[in-house]
C-alpha cells in the first residue's frame, strides 16, 4: 500500500482518539461518599432533560462511595434519603427525603432536606453550591478537585438537627431526623420571599435562616443567599460527602 493511500486511514484514526479523548476531558466524575453513621440513599434529578445520573437513587452504605459521570453542560441536584425501606422491587419510602418512584427516584426529594446543586458549564464554569433553602436533614460537603478558578468548598458541617428549633423539628421516634424552613413551617411571605417579598431587596435573612447561616456559613440560607453560597470552578471533578466532618 502506497503511503498516500495509507493517509486518509491514519487521519481517521486521529479524529477518533481526539473525539474519544475530548470526550473524555469534557464529562465530570461525581464521587459520592457516606460518611454518616448509617446507611443513605441518595437521590438525583436531572435538568434540561440531561441523563438521570445513578438511575435516580441507591443504597450507599456507612464509609461507601459510588462515581457518576455527567456530560459537559449537565445540571442536576443530589440528595440524602435516610429511614429508608424498600422490597425487592424498590417499592417503599423514607423517612425524610422522600421521593415518588421509590428506590429510583422520578423527582426531587420532599423537604426538609439538604440539597448539592450543580450546573456543568460548556467550556466554562461550573457554578455549585449546597442549599438549606428546602431545610436539612444531613449535612452535605462539596470539595471540587483537578479544576481550575475559585474552587472553594462548599457545604453545610455542622449537624443542625441537634440545634433545630422545636417549631421547625421533624421528630420520627422520638428523635429529630431534619430541620424544616421558615418558610415550609409557617408559610409567610417574609420566610418564603413571596408577593411583596419576592425581590432580593425586599427579601432579608430571618432569625431562623441566620441561624441556618451562623452554623453553615458556606450554605444557602434562603432564597437570596447568592453572594456567599454560589461557587464556582471549571474542569473539575467533586466529590459529594454525606454527613462530612471537616471540609478538607
């Protein structure tokens, strides 16, 4: 075979492997880890109609982890179910976190609960963040690695279910399993920041999300909390601990 000949199937070759690689370079590994004590279930929902990463829930053991690979411009949020039964067929529910489709969930989880929130950027940034904007039921920690940018920890240490008021406690057993918000217990425009509330100017922090802030200072609060709760990075890969206990 001549050398021209052999050209164009070199060439071919190339654009492959730089399709594969750049493929590659361009999805985002989340690492989920349990840190807590007991077993969870995370939970995930996709936006924009992007993959519904780990078939929407799982079991995660005390000290397991599990990576889930998103596309470049992925958007989507996880979360911890705990309580949780399931039959063989993944019929059941949890205690708190809830969602519709059992096991593998077809939604996002019912409040209280404590949110990772992302959305990948197209060659550019990621913008995450952890939210108490729905309550809290365990804490959350996201530590970005191998990105670039101000890639700074985001996420919520302290376990607020040992400070939650006795009006915002969810109580299963006797014990207190998540913290509500303001605005889930008392359905007021000043905690939800609606009607004449619903702009930032008019919507302030409450002694209840202070509260929230003062114990996770790098956590969302409430709906206007952007300032300090939104990060940023690119070209990284996160992990996602349950339960964290210090943010390194």
């Amino acid at each position: 075979m001549s050398q021209a000949m052999a050209l164009p199937k070199i060439s071919s070759l190339l654009l492959t492997l730089l399709f594969l690689f750049g493929h590659k370079a361009s999805a985002t590994v989340f690492t989920l880890l349990n840190s807590c004590t007991y077993p969870v279930w995370p939970g995930t929902l996709s936006g924009n109609n992007g993959p519904l990463l780990g078939d929407g829930g799982f079991l995660l053991a005390p000290g397991a982890t599990i990576p889930l690979t998103a596309p470049q411009g992925w958007s989507g949020r996880f979360w911890a179910r705990t309580g949780c039964n399931f039959d063989g067929n993944g019929v059941g529910g949890c205690s708190t976190g809830d969602c519709t489709g059992g096991l593998k969930c077809q939604g996002g989880g019912s409040p209280p609960v404590s949110l990772a929130e992302f959305t990948l950027g197209n060659n550019d940034k990621d913008f995450y963040d952890v939210s108490l904007v729905d309550g809290y039921n365990v804490g959350v920690g996201i530590k970005p690695s191998g990105g670039s940018g101000d890639c700074r920890y985001a996420g919520c240490i302290t376990d607020l279910n040992t400070r939650c008021p006795a009006e915002l406690q969810v109580m299963v057993s006797g014990a207190v399993v998540a913290c509500k918000s303001a605005c889930a217990a008392f359905n007021r425009p000043e905690y939800c920041c609606t009607g004449e509330h619903s702009k930032p100017e008019t919507c302030s922090p409450t002694l209840y999300s202070q509260m929230f802030k003062n114990a996770c200072p790098t956590a969302y609060s409430y709906a206007y909390d952007d300032q300090s709760s939104t990060f940023t990075c690119s070209g990284s890969d996160y992990l996602i601990t349950f339960c964290p206990t210090s943010s390194s």
